[in-house]
C-alpha cells in the first residue's frame, strides 16, 4: 500500500511544486490537516479518488502509479575506476612532496 509520503511527493512532482502547502491547496484542504494526515501516515479513500479522477488513471493502478523512485544518476563502472586511479595518483604526489619536505629538514634540524 502506498503512503501518503509517496502520494503527496508524486503530486509534487507532477504539478511542479515544492512544498506540501501547495498540495494542502490544491487538495482543497488545510494544510495542518495534511500535516496531520502525513503525521499518522494515513491516505483517506477520498484523496485516493481525488488523485485517480485528476489524473485520469484506473484505481487498481493507484498503488503503482503513485511509488516515485528517485533515482540519482549513476556513475559507470569506468568512471569509477578512473576516478579512483586519479585520487591513489593525487595521494602518491603528496606523498613524495611531503617525503621530500621531511628530508630537507631533517638536513636543516640536526638529530638529537
């Protein structure tokens, strides 16, 4: 079952809104009712109705109509790796410069 989070997300997404309030409009109810809707993680029977007239889809499609995956751009294999490689190359540089910094003032600070 479909939660009001992904109900009042996929609304946002398909209207282009960004806060919960602009749902709460146009809803056509307050917005600390949908807050507290949100809160007990309740969907009402009626919103569920609201969304499938609105949008013109079949009830029995709501559940996997309303699931919005986000899905963050996913990097190939070989980027991954290339970035990897360029990092250990990075690290071997600072290596060697700060390798080269102790030697010189190990010749500058006499042991003890």
């Amino acid at each position: 079952m479909s939660t009001i989070n992904d109900f009042i997300n996929k609304i946002k997404l398909l209207e282009g809104f960004r806060f919960d309030n602009e749902v709460a409009i146009l809803l056509n109810i307050d917005s600390r009712n949908l807050a507290s809707y949100k809160s007990k993680n309740v969907l009402p029977n009626k919103w569920i109705t609201w969304y499938c007239e609105r949008y013109g889809i079949q009830r029995k499609d709501f559940n996997s109509e309303i699931i919005t995956e986000i899905k963050e751009p996913q990097m190939n294999t070989d980027k991954i790796i290339k970035s990897l490689f360029n990092l250990i190359e990075l690290q071997e540089e600072k290596i060697k410069t700060l390798k080269s910094k102790i030697m010189l003032l190990e010749k500058i600070v006499p042991k003890a």
